[in-house]
C-alpha cells in the first residue's frame, strides 16, 4: 500500500503549497537586522562625534588660557620694564645729584 498524496502534504494545505505561517518561522525579518545595525552605527558615529568634538573644545579651551597666559605674563613684563627704568632714573638723578653737590663742596674746600 502505498501513502496517498493527500496523506504526504502538511496539514492545511490543500493546494501543495506550505502555508506562509509555517515559512514566516524559518525567515529573519531583514528589516530587524538593518534597524539594528544602523542603529547600533548611529551610536558609534554619535560617540565618535561627540568625542571629537569634546577634544576640539578642550584644545579651543587650553589655547585661550594660553593665550591669556602669554598675555598677562607680557603685561606683567611691560610692568616691571617701566618700573626699573624709573629706577634706573631716580638711580641716575641721585647719581648727577650727588656729583654735582660733591664737585661744589669739593672746590669750596679746595678753594
């Protein structure tokens, strides 16, 4: 005895064709996959971004204080500049001050 073609098909096929429920189990959407890649893509790009662009501002950061550094240490240079030429004329005004008076009293006692 042989098994009619009826009793060899999968229950509920009346057509020899396997239903859609049965080949839906077997197949991995695409759509999930692509959605998670991009997503998980979008993420690192993100990251990356974000990394970068925290490394642009910290370098922004360190050259402004640079900048304010040099700045402040030239205005402080510019200070001590003006201060010791004033000393150094107050230094040379008691120099030819005191030479001056030395000389008279010099020719008053030499006569």
């Amino acid at each position: 005895m042989s098994a009619s073609p009826s009793a060899a098909r999968p229950p509920g096929d009346s057509h020899g064709e396997a239903p859609e429920v049965a080949t839906a189990v077997n197949v991995v959407g695409t759509e999930v996959v692509f959605t998670a890649v991009l997503e998980r893509l979008n993420r690192d790009a993100g990251l990356a971004l974000i990394e970068q662009l925290g490394q642009e501002i910290d370098a922004h950061c360190r050259a402004l204080v640079a900048a304010r550094v040099a700045e402040e240490f030239a205005a402080r240079e510019r200070v001590w500049r003006r201060r010791w030429l004033v000393l150094m004329l107050v230094v040379l005004l008691l120099a030819a001050a005191l030479s001056v008076l030395g000389y008279r009293d010099w020719r008053a006692a030499g006569g």
